[in-house]
C-alpha cells in the first residue's frame, strides 16, 4: 500500500518544526509564507535572501527559458530520488529551454500537475510533483517554477537547508536583477566561447575561473562578472555569465 507524502517516515512529519521555525524567520524579515511578500525587495535583500519564492516574486521579468532551467535545476539536485521517467521528463523540459524541443514534445511528456497523486512513485511522491511542476514550465508563468523548486525542497531531508541552496541557484542564474551588466562583443572570444559551451554541455563547472582568466585576457574588467566566476557557486545551465558569454538570453 503506498503511503501518503505526510505519512512517510522520515519526510515531511520530522520536517515541521524546522518548517514553523522557517515561516518566523521569513516573517521577521519582512516576509509571509514562502512566495507571499510583504514589500517589496531591496537589492541588499535579494544578494542575502535564502527565500527562493520570495526572490522569484521579486523577478519582474524572469524569462521563459531562465526560468525552466531554474526549475530543472532544483530537480537535478534530487536525482537521486527520481524514476527513469522523472529524469527523461527533465531533459526534455531543458531541451524545450533551449529550443531543441517543441511544445508537443513537452506536452507529450508532461505528466499534468494535478494528477501527480496518480503516478508511480509510492514515498517519492515529492520528486514526481517537483518534475511535474518543472515540466510545466512551458506555459511561461512563474506558478510552475515555483511549484517545482518547492516541491524539490519537500523531497529532502532538510528542506530550509535547500531553499538556501535554491536562492544561490537563483542568483547564479539571474545574476543582480537591481544592476544588469552590459557584456562587451569584445570579451566573447573563441576561447571564452569554448570554455562556456564546454561546462553548459556537460553541466561540469569547474572551469568557471578559467573562464575568468579567458575574459580578463580578452579586456574584461567587470568585477561582478569576474567575481562570480572565481566564486563558490554552485554554477547550473542558465547561470547568467555563461549566457553572456553564448549570447544567451
């Protein structure tokens, strides 16, 4: 007999009082539950915030594409808790991303949110609702995304812990949204673009201060872009120095 996702050992019973001590903290920093604000977000917020929600809230034009790889991305960190089809499902919500997929491909993968109850996957039932959600992405509105990267947290074992990972992803991906860089042709070398293509094709980022090292060469002198890729990351395919550099928007 499967069991519901509240009923689950280990999951989301021993999971509520790390959630309820979550919830005060967000609301003694200006926030409601996870993706209701309160104000509006300052830049000082959005470079500290461990509220993923409330950062995508704060997006005003997140974009399609950026925004799907965000969702895949919260998916890939719980690997290891999702079926064939769940993996397969991701692929092909990146391909769309990018434009290697078309509509039908994803509609014909996409598993339908409200029917999650339905699939087989017994105690991973919060892995199969954060593919559903990420696949969803395609209808180009930010409930999905947010559906996903919630549901991806669910399917850990410390779910504050992964929001804070989720802002990080977040801010790799969409960068400063308060102090948007303009990225000069000059610093997009055959080097560069190699060394971007590389790392976004085998999701391996390890050459991100490399990358640095290539851009410094070529006349860059961008202190966030530089910063960024000397930093600690984490680094996913969307991350917003890696667009720069393909032309990615």
């Amino acid at each position: 007999m499967k069991r519901k996702a509240h009923e689950r050992p280990g999951a989301f019973a021993e999971l509520v009082p790390n959630l309820r001590t979550w919830k005060l903290e967000l609301e003694a920093t200006g926030f409601g539950h996870a993706g209701q604000r309160r104000c509006s977000m300052t830049e000082a917020e959005w470079l500290v915030s461990e509220n993923p929600d409330a950062m995508l809230n704060a997006l005003t034009s997140p974009g399609q594409r950026k925004g799907i790889l965000f969702a895949c991305a919260c998916c890939h960190r719980i690997a290891s808790t999702l079926t064939a089809f769940g993996s397969q499902a991701i692929a092909v919500a990146e391909r769309f991303a990018d434009g290697h997929a078309n509509g039908e491909e994803l509609l014909a993968i996409n598993p339908s949110p409200p029917k999650i109850t339905l699939w087989d996957y017994s105690d991973r039932s919060d892995s199969g609702a954060a593919v559903a959600c990420a696949v969803d992405g395609g209808e180009a509105s930010r409930r999905g995304w947010k559906r996903a990267n919630q549901w991806a947290a669910m399917a850990t074992t410390n779910v504050p812990a992964e929001w804070r990972t989720q802002a990080n992803l977040l801010r790799d991906i969409f960068g400063n949204p308060f102090r948007p860089v303009t990225f000069s042709l000059s610093w997009r070398t055959s080097t560069a673009v190699a060394l971007a293509s590389g790392m976004y094709e085998s999701r391996d980022f390890s050459a991100m201060p490399i990358l640095a090292d290539a851009l410094q060469d070529a006349g860059c002198d961008h202190a966030e872009v530089l910063d960024h890729c000397r930093g600690d990351g984490p680094h996913v395919r969307g991350c917003w120095v890696v667009d720069l550099v393909l032309g990615r928007e």
